[in-house]
C-alpha cells in the first residue's frame, strides 16, 4: 500500500534538494563510517554548506529561519538517507 502526505505549500523543492545531496553519500559511505565509529564529517560539512543544518534557526542568529513544515521534508530525506533503502522496507525518500 502506498500513499503519499500531502504538505501545505510547495516542498518539493526541499525534498528535491536534500535527495540530491543525500544522493552524494550512499549506503557504503554508511557502511563505512559505522564501521569505523566515525562521525560522518563530510556528510556533515555538506549539510553545512548547503545550510540544512541551520533550518530551524531564526534567520537574525544566522540561521534559514524556516518553519516546522519546511523542516519535516529536510529531516525526514535526511533520516531515510542514513537508513539506507532497504531498510525496514522504507524508501529511500518520500
């Protein structure tokens, strides 16, 4: 059974944008940094720079400045990219 969750505005863009940088980072650079008990840096530094991590921080502390309808697209691409695609049956985004 499949269906899809509406969200208020347009969001694709968003989860467009965070597919294609999670795209960057596949299931064996996961591997990898689990195996190794590494922080995932360079995942890091490229949500950095592409100024996801800051999403929910107001834009006067340098943050997007976005708001919790925004944020859930972000997060939850972020979260499936970490899982991997088959994981739990789960698709690698929504």
């Amino acid at each position: 059974m499949s269906f899809t969750v509406p969200l208020p505005g347009d969001h694709e863009d968003l989860r467009q944008a965070v597919r294609s940088l999670c795209a960057d980072f596949p299931n064996a650079y996961w591997r990898k940094v689990d195996a190794e008990a590494a922080y995932p840096e360079d995942f890091v530094a490229a949500l950095t720079a592409a100024g996801w991590l800051s999403a929910l921080i107001p834009e006067e502390y340098g943050g997007s400045g976005l708001g919790i309808s925004e944020v859930a697209p972000i997060s939850s691409n972020l979260i499936l990219a970490y899982l991997g695609e088959h994981t739990l049956g789960l698709p690698r985004s929504y």
